[in-house]
C-alpha cells in the first residue's frame, strides 16, 4: 500500500518534462505514473497531494555551507535544526557540511564530533572531511629550529634533536594519512577540504603536505576539494593596504585580486595532473580560474568545481558604502565580467554546481569587532547567508535565462547528487530513490525581503531583498515526510539521518 501520492503536478527534471503522478511508500519513489494511471489498488490508504497548476522537482542538495562555524572568536546564528528550516523552506532536503578540524586532532575526533552535531537536523546530511595543517606550529617551528641549529653547529647532539623533530613530525602526519582510508571506507565520507590559505590560524595545508593528502585521498577513491586563494599574495596585500590606509570595505576585492584565487587553482590543477587525482574547487569566482579549468578538462584533468550564488548575483559594486560591510567573503565579489564568465562556465558545463556557501552572522557580529574604530575589512567576520536563497535566486535566473530549468534541476539537484557520491539515492526522482520532492508554485512570486525569509530573529537584514522571482515553494519533502506543506513548517517531522555516501 503506498503511505503517498502525488497527483496533477507537472514534473521537471534535467532534460525533459511531463505531468506525472507520483507514489511513495516507506520514504522511497515506488511508482511515477502518467496522470491517473497509479495502481488504484496501492491508493486506497494513501494520502493525495494535489499538485494540480504545481511545479515538481527532485529536492535540492546543498553541497557547501557552514553550520555552527566557529570564526573570530564567534560562532554563526545558524544550528542545525534552524539550519533545516531555513533549508526546507529553500527546497533542500540535503545538506552536506565540514568537519570543524584544528591542527593536531584526529580526523576521525573531528568527523565523529560534527556527526553528533549533526544528528539535530531535520534534513538528511553529511559532511566534508576537512583537513588543516597536518602538524601544530610548534613542532613545525621546533624542527626548523633544530635544523638551523645544527646547519650551524654540525655538532651530534643537535643532529640528534633533528632526528627526534623529525620523526615527530613524520609520525603526526602518517597518524592522520592512515585515517583517511577509514574516513572514505568506514565513515562513507568520500570528499576532503583543504584550505591553501589562512596560514596565521594555522589551517593552510603546506603544499608537500597537500600532495601527500591529495595522494592517499586519490588511492582510497576519495576526491579533495579546495579553498584556493594565495596565501602570499593576500597576506603582501593586507600589509601593503593596512599601510596605505586602504581599509575600508571597497578595498577588500584588490586586495585579494582575481589573480589571488586563479593562481591557487591552476597550481592545484598541476598537483592533480602530476599525481593523476581528481580535484574539486569550491567557490570559484574569477574568469582567469574558468579559463584554467577548461583548459585542465580539455586535458583530460578530472576537475570539477562549483561556484556559489553570491558570484553569480552580486558583484564588487556591492562592498562601496556603509552596506559593504555585509557582503565581505573570501574569495570577495567580482567585475560583471568575471560574473559573465561563470554564467558561461556554468552554461558550457566548465562549473557543475552552484551551492551557497551559506554562513551567516549578524550584522552586529561582524561590526562587533571594529569597536568604536574605522573601517578595517581585516577586522569583520566574513560569511553571508544563501542556504534559504538559493532557490529563488536561481529561479531568477530561470527568468533572466541565464539558464533553463533543466538546468536548475541539473546545477542544484542532480550535479550535487552525482559529484557527491548520493546519486540515485538523492538528486532525482525516480523509482527506487528517496522520495526527495520540492513542489512550487511556477505563479506566484517569491520574494526575499527579511520578512520573507525565516532565519533566527536576530538577523537583521536580508543580502539579497532586491531579487524575486515567479517561482514559491509550496512543500518540500524529504524521505516521503513533509518538512513544509502548503507553506507551513512541519517542527513534528522526524530527524534526518546521516548519508554515506560513495564516489567512482
Ligand atoms: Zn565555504
């Protein structure tokens, strides 16, 4: 007997379109049917939703955000179970986040951690394994010490010392490598995130400890993803600005310029090919990172990356003015030109997603560190929120046609899936996956005005309130269970459950 249907609504996947009805039972799709052809005899105890004048698409899987983020000595408004409000009202019934990892602690403390964390939200989730700094700048500076002193001294016993930091040093990072064919295998985490800058907090990974982890991720079938912006180029900048008084937000772009990311990319780009390993980018923003993707891909480099929906809709335009302030992010806003690119890239399929990097604090959390001072874009904590947004502004581009919406379902529901390692569990609507539904209203128009949205109270602006578009999500479902229905919030649903996930 099927616990669902569906019936009279129109449903959209990545390449066509069709009125269907649909039958779930025990959380799973078991049946897509022409209109009024589901089994009757299955109907007689199930519940009929009508989506008759209604859009159906497979839910959205949000691959990219940061929940509960310690940053600057604060921590997001966001936990998971308002997360997963904010989540279903934009669509989503999957979320993948980061493991909260400092240098010296196991990957496997951190993932079992964030795992816990996770257990409160509502939507199905997982995380990226994130991997810092593989060893604590004490014993980093201890072994250069040791080296310089007996360089000097060539005596024994400073020899020995050198030997002692050394062994230290190859022990710690071959504790953590050994963990990664547990994270991968046991943990069904297939996906790591390495960050090529940030080397005063001490998560930038040195580059030949980035080959050694890009390596064992490669062997055990994993993929690492990047946070890729020069470190020397930013941290040159940030003297060379603070000294010219160049501090207040409008500044914040040149000093991390395009060159600052796409450089990070195309080395990466040349560790992949030199090791033959798959690499994925996260937040990509630059025409030159584009360019030297593509070009990897015509190589035959297996690289995918992302860029997120900030990129896409704001620019660099956005950080002039007392406002500016809230649209700080690393990598920072963009030209139109760089924004004309990613439409392209993600056009030509060089970009295969579009996720949120939601992370969001208030406006009072990101002044609070200025105190009564100047302008300092080295000061404010950086994030913004998207994770609710993100439907509607990509149904803005829909209506824009920047792109079709085949390719809403392909960005924002399969591509996640698939890259991810969930697919055909997530990102479809087919026979035999979870009943992961997301029905809108294709008339009415959403809107993103701060009332509209339904982030903590304490928030007090919305980033995105000039965009709308034709478009409302009316229920989101997520394994068979309506975590909104016909607009309301369903707070009696069940908690979601942790995905394993597995990529080829
Ligand atoms: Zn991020």
């Amino acid at each position: 007997m099927y616990d669902l249907a569906i019936v009279g609504g129109l449903l959209i996947n990545s390449t066509s379109k069709s009125y269907k009805d649909i039958a779930i039972r025990d959380g799973k799709i078991v049946e897509i049917a022409d209109q009024g052809y589901l089994d009757k005899n299955q109907l007689s105890k199930a519940e009929i939703y009508n989506a008759k004048g209604k859009r159906i698409i497979p839910a959205l899987v949000e691959p990219h955000m940061h929940i509960k983020a310690p940053l600057g000595g604060t921590v997001d408004i966001l936990d998971f179970d308002s997360a997963s409000k904010c989540a279903a009202f934009g669509g989503v019934t999957t979320f993948i986040d980061f493991t909260s990892t400092l240098p010296g602690v196991p990957l496997l403390q951190s993932v079992e951690e964030r795992k816990t964390e996770m257990e409160k939200s509502l939507l199905d989730y997982s995380c990226h394994c994130k991997v810092v700094s593989l060893i604590t700048p004490e014993l980093a500076s201890e072994a250069m010490i040791a080296e310089w002193k007996y360089s000097q001294s060539k005596d024994p016993q400073d020899k020995a010392k050198v030997l002692e930091a050394n062994s230290l040093i190859e022990k710690t990072i071959n504790d953590r490598l050994e963990e990664i064919p547990k994270i991968i295998k046991n943990e069904g985490i297939p996906t790591f995130k390495l960050f090529m800058t940030y080397r005063k907090a001490s998560v930038m990974i040195d580059d030949i400890h980035l080959l050694k982890v890009l390596d064992a991720v490669k062997k055990n079938g994993g993929r690492c993803g990047f946070h890729a912006e020069n470190n020397a180029i930013a941290e040159y900048n940030e003297e060379i600005f603070a000294r010219e008084g160049k501090l207040d937000w409008k500044y914040f772009p040149e000093y991390k310029p395009n060159l600052c990311e796409s450089e990070a990319v195309n080395r990466v780009l040349h560790y992949a090919e030199l090791l033959e390993a798959p690499v994925y980018f996260f937040h990509i923003s630059t025409k030159e990172s584009v360019e030297f993707i593509r070009q990897a891909q015509k190589r035959g480099v297996d690289v995918i990356a992302e860029t997120c929906s900030h990129y896409l809709m704001l620019n660099k335009s956005y950080n002039i003015g007392e406002d500016g302030i809230l649209y700080l992010m690393s990598p920072p806003l963009r030209s139109e030109e760089d924004q004309q690119a990613l439409w392209k890239a993600l056009d030509d399929g060089t970009l295969s997603l579009v996720s949120s990097d939601n992370c969001t604090f208030t406006r009072k959390q990101k002044e609070a560190p200025l105190g009564n001072g100047p302008n300092d874009f080295r000061k404010p904590i950086s994030g913004i929120s998207g994770i609710e947004e993100r439907f509607t502004l990509m149904r803005w581009a829909v209506e824009q046609q920047k792109i079709t919406e085949h390719q809403f379902v392909k960005l924002l529901c399969e591509n996640p899936a698939k890259i991810f390692g969930c697919y055909p569990q997530k990102g479809c609507i087919s026979v035999g996956s979870d009943a992961d539904i997301t029905i809108f209203d294709p008339e009415e128009v959403s809107r993103l005005e701060r009332s509209d949205l339904h982030y903590p109270e304490e928030l007090e602006y919305s980033i995105y309130r000039e965009f709308e578009a034709k478009g409302k999500i009316v229920s989101t479902i997520r394994r068979g269970e309506f975590l909104v229905k016909d607009g309301l919030f369903n707070s009696e649903a069940s908690h979601g459950m942790f995905i394993k996930r597995v990529i080829s």
